[in-house]
C-alpha cells in the first residue's frame, strides 16, 4: 500500500515536532540548534493558514515519516507568488521514496493555492536533499556562502527555485 499524504492536523504536532527535531539534531537539514519545544510547534502551526498547506505523509501503520509545508517568502505583496518549501523526513523513513511523495502533493498544492513559483533553502552540504531537489525539477540559483552559522561554525547555503507554471 502506498503512504497517505494528507493535510496536517492538530494531532500531527507531536510527529512534525519529532521529525523536525531530528532534522536539527542530525545536522544537515536546519541551521536552528536548539530543539523545537510544543509551544513553538503549536506557534508554527497557527502561521501556517490559508494558503501555507502543511502536509504530512502517514504510513501503513498510521505513523507519521514526514511532513512538507509551504512558507512565506516575504511579507510584501510583489512577492505573493512565491512560496518558500520546507520538506522533513523521519530518519527511519529516509531514502523510501517519501521525500518524492511531498514533493509531487506539495507542488500540487501550490498551484492550487496560486503560487508561480517555489524556493527553498538548504545547507550546502545536505547531499540528499540536493538530489531530491534536482530529481523534481529545481534549479540552482546560487550559494550564499558562510550564510549562517551552525555550532559555531559560518556555512553555505544553497537557494534553489523551481517555476510552477
């Protein structure tokens, strides 16, 4: 049977808090240090209304092994087409296609909300992701280099793009 990707709920909180809190202790998917607490994943969730779908995917034993959401860009109105995309996957689930299952459903949910385009942010050195990204169509746009800082350390970030229409 294949995963369910669904719109995310209250009750995903605790799982979405989880995997996120792996993606900062594993050190390759976030420049935040500091894990996430229930307050500020319940702080998360009520900004992301209306257009900025959070997503999760449920396997078959109703675990959830990963979540997408989209983001706000920028709070000025030139840039209401564009969504930043944050994508997070258990580390039990990585490398299972599930990476590939949010990207299709958050691309489609988008469009849907009315996006042109998506661009997302990442440590330059997170190898997966980066193939995830190129194997869905985005591109490139640069390296910020020595953008942020993670333990103690100034890193590259790579911006990527990809045009929804």
């Amino acid at each position: 049977m294949r995963p369910l990707v669904r719109d995310a709920g209250d009750a995903d909180r605790e799982a979405v808090r989880r995997i996120y809190n792996e993606g900062i202790a594993d050190r390759i998917a976030t420049l935040d240090e500091e894990l996430k607490t229930q307050a500020d994943i319940v702080a998360w969730f009520e900004a992301h209304t209306d257009r900025y779908a959070v997503l999760v995917v449920q396997d078959d034993a109703g675990a959830i092994v990963g979540w997408a959401s989209l983001n706000p860009y920028s709070h000025r109105c030139a840039y209401r087409g564009v969504a930043d995309l944050s994508i997070y996957v258990s580390r039990t689930a990585r490398g299972c296609g599930i990476g590939s299952l949010l990207m299709e459903a958050i691309e489609r949910r988008a469009r849907d909300n009315e996006f042109h385009k998506i661009v997302l942010f990442m440590l330059a050195f997170n190898e997966p992701a980066q193939r995830l990204y190129r194997a869905c169509g985005y591109r490139e746009v640069g390296i910020f280099h020595e953008q942020g800082r993670l333990d103690g350390a100034f890193v590259h970030v790579t911006a990527m793009e990809k045009i929804l229409t």
